[in-house]
C-alpha cells in the first residue's frame, strides 16, 4: 500500500482505504472520512434496489447523484454492482472525503472510459441546483441518494427540484431515530412538521412520518410518491420511493395521509383520515380522556410496493452480499407486514405485562391467531413483535392460554 495512513478494507464486490486512525473511532462526524460498517445493509440493500428499479421501471440509462458519498464505498459498489450506470455525481462537503473517493476509483480501476464519473466537493443543495441548472442540455438524474449525519430534512427539496418527475427513485436515509421514534417529540415537530409518540411501535411511526414528510416536500414541487421499500436497521431508517407527476394523480394519494390513535391504558389503536380536529378526546374503548393520544400527520398508506420486494429478494439471493442472510429475514417480514393494520405488539413486554414467566414462540402465537380466524405476521420493525387485527385483550388471553 503506498500511503501508511490508509488502512485496506473490503466491502462486496468492492475494496476501499480508509483512514488509519478512523478505525479506532466509533463512527462519527469526528473521523477524517466517515465509514460505518454497520451500514453495509444500507449499501447492500441499495444495489439491489437500484437494479430492482432499473428492471422493472425499464430505466436503461441510470444517472445517479450519490450526495454524500463519504469514502465514496455506496458508489464504488454501484458501479461495479448495478447494471445501466451512464453517469455517476459522486460528492461530499468534506475535501478529505473527495481526496479518498479519488484514490477509491483508481483502487477499482473505474474511470470515465465505461460510464462518466462526476467528483465534487459540495454543499449537497448547492450541487442539486447546479446540476439542475445544467439539465436542460444534460439528462436529468433518475436516482438521488441522500444519507446525511442526522435528519435529511434540508436536503428533500432542492432533491425534488432536479430528479427525474416520472419514475425517478429518492432514496433517503434518517440516522435521527430518537427523533422520529418520539424520544424528542418538539424536535421532530420543528424539523418534520409532525407530532411522533413514543410507543412499542415507534419505528413504524417514525417510518410513517418521515415518509409523508417526503411526500409532502414532493407534493409542493408537483410531484407524488410512492413508497417503494421503507425499512429500519439498527439505528437508521432508509426509505426508497419513486416519483411522479400529475394533480390527479398526486390528490388522490391524500387519502394516505391521517394518524395513529393510541390509547396508553387499554392499548386501541388505530387510524384516523379525517380533519385533526375530528380527533376523539376519549379512547372509544376504555373511555379514559386522560390515555388518549395522536401521532401525525404521516402515512397511513402501504409502506412497501410487493413487486419491488420481491425483485430485490430475487436478486438478493443470487448474490453474495455480507448482509445476504439479514436481508432475506428482513425483507420477508416486510412483505408480511405490508398487507396487516398499522401497528405491532412487541410479546416479551407483553409477557412481561401480564407476568408470564416463559414466553412463548412467536410462530406458535402467530399460528393460533390465525387459527382462530385473525390475521397475523412478524414486522421487520422489531423481530420480537407481532402485527395483527386483534384487539390488545384478547392478544393477552391468547398468550395466557398458550402458556397453559
Ligand atoms: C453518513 S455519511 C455518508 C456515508 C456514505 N454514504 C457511505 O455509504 O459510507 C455522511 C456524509 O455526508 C457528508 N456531508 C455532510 N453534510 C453535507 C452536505 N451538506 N453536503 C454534502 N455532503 C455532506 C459528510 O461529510 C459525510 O461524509
């Protein structure tokens, strides 16, 4: 290796430097150059989604804004992984970043001889507004990756004013879960515009509003979305949606947006479509005032497209992804829980609730429940948790007879 301070790292089909004394740092915005290897799900799940999307939206020509490509590794692998690539922008703020994506391409032998590649070292807002400036003679980009520290909030806009408006793909990260998961419930007000709530199934709320909070910012830039694949991984939240256009089309997606009633002491919960000042003041079930609470505006729609699913889990297990057997698990409890109500109940709380000391297995819970004529699946939300269209007490009585 020529330079001492660069340490050799392998990643799929790709390998990359990164800093020495990076290694030893918890990733952070503290390092030379961020890389996290806990997001390799992330990248893994982002190749197969491009080519899912390249298939079956006949995209043959793919331009691809990768906003903020760190050591440049999301990049890298997507052109050595994704098939169609005509022209990659790959960018970071940092210079240290964009010195490092340089020695990462020559690392990989990739140049602009079978694709054109794009370094700069912007503002990721400042370089959507150059690049739209350049789109009426250049094409405009069909994919844009955002994966900012924190929320993306800032970034959405200026993305929507220069992707591709019919059947373009946004795929957007969020690493502020305790935000979205209602932790700090003013901070997700001020930078999502929507009220989270702290619940057993934060995830899926958090999921929820940060998708209506892109739809949104596509709605005031004449575009809609469709959520292609949301899912959740150890501490972040990536969201992949493609776009369209026309008023029809985008007013008819409204009826996906509402809230999430849930009541603290008996457990309801359940959606709401209607004004927010519709909202019950009291749970319809127990009656208390007091437990009655909201979430939202978000999505109330479906979170995942079942095609999309089920082309990325083709395409997964034909490869040999790190993060193959994760995604497999993941992606098929995200086909499970996309056609159940909003909602899950985590069963080790709920063991915990109702004092049983053995928890049963979850099949076993799911497996009566639909015996008994419900619905019922796994989430990728949280894998100790069960969706299902039962109410919270006879879920109880459930899991005590099962004990018996
Ligand atoms: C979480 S890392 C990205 C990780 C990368 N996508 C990967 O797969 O390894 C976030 C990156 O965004 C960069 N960044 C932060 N703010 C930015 C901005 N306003 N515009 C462009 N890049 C930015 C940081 O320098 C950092 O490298």
């Amino acid at each position: 290796m020529e330079n001492m301070d660069l340490i050799l790292k392998k990643e799929a089909s790709s390998e990359f430097y990164i800093h020495k004394e990076d290694t030893n740092l918890i990733p952070s915005k503290s390092m030379n150059v961020f890389y996290n290897k806990r997001m390799i799900i992330n990248r893994d799940i982002s190749s197969l989604a491009i080519n899912a999307y390249a298939t079956i939206f006949k995209q043959d020509e793919l331009v691809i804004v990768d906003s903020m490509a760190a050591s440049g590794i999301s990049s890298i692998r997507m052109l050595k992984e994704c098939k169609n690539i005509k022209k990659m922008y790959i960018n970071d703020i940092n210079p240290e970043a964009v010195k490092l994506i340089d020695q990462n391409l020559k690392l990989n032998n990739l140049n602009n001889e079978n694709f054109q590649i794009e370094i700069t070292n912007k503002d990721a807002n400042l370089l959507f507004s150059e690049i739209k400036g350049t789109s009426k003679e250049m094409r405009k980009p069909n994919i844009i990756s955002i994966d900012p520290f924190g929320t993306p909030n800032i970034y959405i806009d200026s993305a929507f004013k220069v992707i591709q408006k019919v059947d373009g793909l946004m795929c957007i990260t969020a690493t502020d879960t305790a935000v979205l998961f209602g932790v700090r419930p003013n901070v997700c007000f001020r930078k999502y515009l929507s009220k989270p709530l702290h619940t057993e199934y934060c995830k899926e709320i958090g999921a929820r509003i940060l998708i209506y909070f892109i739809c949104r910012i596509a709605n005031i830039n004449k575009s809609g979305i469709i959520p292609l694949l949301t899912f959740y991984s150890g501490h972040f939240l990536r969201s992949f949606s493609l776009v369209f256009k026309g008023k029809r089309k985008i007013t008819e997606s409204f009826k996906n947006y509402g809230y999430i009633l849930h009541c603290s002491n008996c457990g309801y919960r359940a959606t709401f479509r209607d004004n927010i000042l519709k909202i019950p003041k009291k749970c319809p079930i127990c009656q208390k005032i007091e437990s009655l609470d909201y979430a939202g505006p978000l999505w109330i729609g479906k979170i995942h497209e079942i095609d999309f699913l089920k082309e990325i889990l083709a395409l997964n297990k034909n490869s040999n992804f790190p993060c193959k057997k994760r995604i497999e698990k993941l992606l098929s409890y995200a086909m499970d829980e996309n056609f159940m109500p909003i909602s899950y109940y985590n069963i080790h709380r709920l063991c915990q609730d109702i004092k049983i000391p053995s928890i049963p297995k979850l099949k076993d819970i799911i497996s009566v429940i639909k015996e008994k004529g419900y619905q019922c699946s796994r989430t990728h939300f949280d894998f100790l948790s069960i969706k299902s269209d039962l109410d919270l007490p006879t879920l109880k009585n459930i899991i005590i007879e099962l004990q018996k």
